[in-house]
C-alpha cells in the first residue's frame, strides 16, 4: 500500500489531473461546485487530534492551486471570498503545525517554456493559495501589504501564526471595502466558540483586528466588548493578548470612549502578566487615555501613571533596541498598527 505522503505528491505532480483541475474553472457554474466542495473539504478535514497528514484537505489546497493558476476562477473566487480565504487560512494553521518535512513535495507548477518548474511543500502550497485567492478577489495591495509585513513568515511558525492573522487583516482593512470587512466579521462570528481550535484563533483575531475599522467598531447591536471581556478572562495567552488588542482597537473610536473607562482596573490586572499580554494591556490603556473625552479621562491617566513608570523602565531595560513607537507604548504611534 503506498504511503498518504505518497499519495499526496501524485495527486500533486500528475499532469492529468492537474489539466483536470484548471479545466473545471473555466466555466462559472461548474468553478462555483467545484470549489465549494473543496472548501468543505478544507472546513470539516476531521483533523483534529491527529498527528497524521491527511490526504483529502492537502489534496484539496493543491487542486485550489492549480485552479486559481488560471484567470477563470476570478469570478468565482469573488462570490466565495471570504470564505475561501478563511478555509485555507485554517488549513494553513493546521499544516505547520504538523511539521511536515520541506522536502515533502506535494504540489509542482509548471515554470512555462524554457522554465523551470517550482515545487511545494504542505506549508507553502498553502500559502500560495492564500495569495493566489487574494489575487483573483482582485485585493493585490493585501499581498503588498503581506509582503512589506513579512506576513508569510508569520503564518508559517505556530507560535506566532496569530500574529501573521493580525498582520493579514491590518492590511484587508487598510484594502477592503466596508462591505466586505462586514462579510468577514459576520463569517468569523460563527466560529468564535467553534470546537476546533485552529477555527476558534483564527476567527478570535480576525474578529479583534477588524475592530481597527471604525464602520466594524461602529456596529449597532453587537456585543464587542462583551466578548473581548471574556476572551482576556480566559487562561490561554493567546486569548487574553487577541482580547486585549481588540480593546485597543476599539477604544480608538470616540463613541466607545466612555464604555471603556470601565474597563480600566481590569486591565491594570494585567500589567504584572507575561510580557506579550503587558504590552497589549498598556496599548489599550493608552488609546482608552489618548482617544477618550472629558475631563475624567486626566483622573483615569492620573490612577495608573505611578503604576506605569516602573514598568515602562523594565521593559525600556529588557529590549534596550526596540523603541517606543516601535513596541507600540508611544503616543504618537498610528491607530492600530
């Protein structure tokens, strides 16, 4: 019997079926089946707790790549974006985390005449697709922004995938219609609580960095703050420093001003926490102080400055290269970044 590495590498070299594969984007109705049955595949993969590379969701990244190779798929593409990126997007969360070998080729591009072809491993097949589909959704100053952020970088390396989620939705909102910033809070919303853990990261950050959008933070009936609260109460860092940043980014737009001066003694609980929790927790403190209104908003500053002196200090001395507006602690800083 042969190995599913094995499988996987001829589902991804096999000309045939790759010709296979472009054919069915070129024509809309069949495109639109065919890769909403890939993207099923993608968002119910039965991975999890397995160590083992699956064959279907991997298969399925290559059969995208090869379709969104072509120019026929744009269209499509466009009527299923976002929900193809945030398939891939959790795809591509699972796939590093399994450490599969580079030279594990499971994808393989023609270079065109006179070139030389490219090969793929797991990871970087699941890049490329990630690019390929912002592409064809016509968002290529996503990619640029990707780029200049060492956003693929990110993605790759577990530990800070969630970093790279963040980078990437920076540079949707800085690119994306209001319009399509909804559609893709509005899908993330469904997979706030998801049992699936790489699911419920990637929608908690993507959810957390479109609050940088005012018409998102703006909203009427959405429980923002609610859900922030809770995630930053839980044990998981990651969940505490994605709720934390989405305070931050919150607290930039006036009208939540007021509702978050409540919010002021809870955070300061996180001011002796990890360094990385610290950090998000002294970002939201200064634009809660920097962007709030009124008079009270000096009592606020006033209640945590001796607090925040001897931290600043201690970080100052820890990263000695890293300046203030670098490490986000300026006042001065862009919202957001």
């Amino acid at each position: 019997m042969v190995t599913r590495a094995h499988d996987i590498a001829v589902l991804g070299s096999c000309r045939t079926i790759l010709a296979l594969w472009k054919a069915f984007g070129i024509r809309r109705e069949t495109t639109i089946n065919v890769l909403q049955l890939l993207i099923g595949i993608l968002e119910n993969p039965s991975t999890e707790g397995t160590t083992e590379m699956a064959l279907p969701p991997v298969a399925a990244v290559c059969a995208l790549c090869e379709m969104l190779s072509g120019s026929q798929c744009r269209v499509a593409i466009q009527e299923l974006y976002p929900r193809v990126l945030l398939a891939v997007l959790c795809h591509l969360y699972w796939v590093i985390e399994q450490n599969a070998p580079q030279k594990m080729v499971v994808y393989r591009k023609d270079g065109g005449p006179g070139g030389k072809s490219k090969t793929f491993d797991p990871t970087s097949c699941a890049l490329e697709v990630v690019k390929l589909v912002l592409l064809a959704a016509a968002y290529d100053g996503v990619v640029v922004y990707a780029d200049q952020h060492k956003c693929w970088n990110l993605l790759s390396c577990p530990k800070v995938y969630y970093i790279g989620i963040i980078e990437l939705t920076s540079g949707i909102v800085k690119n994306c219609e209001p319009a399509m910033l909804h559609r893709i809070l509005n899908l993330a919303k469904n997979l706030l609580n998801s049992l699936d853990n790489h699911q419920k990261i990637l929608a908690r950050t993507f959810y957390a960095q479109l609050l940088w959008h005012r018409s998102i933070a703006e909203t009427l009936g959405q429980d923002f703050l609610g859900n922030l609260i809770k995630w930053i109460k839980e044990p998981n860092l990651i969940m505490k420093e994605v709720g934390l940043r989405g305070v931050s980014n919150l607290a930039l737009h006036p009208r939540q001003s007021e509702s978050l001066k409540s919010l002021v003694p809870l955070l300061r609980d996180f001011l002796k926490s990890e360094v990385r929790v610290t950090v998000q927790a002294v970002k939201a403190l200064r634009n809660i102080i920097y962007h709030g209104q009124g008079e009270d908003i000096k009592v606020v500053f006033c209640s945590i400055s001796r607090q925040l002196r001897p931290l600043i200090n201690d970080v100052w001395a820890s990263v000695p290269r890293i300046s203030w507006e670098q490490y986000g602690l300026g006042l001065n800083m862009n919202p957001g970044s």
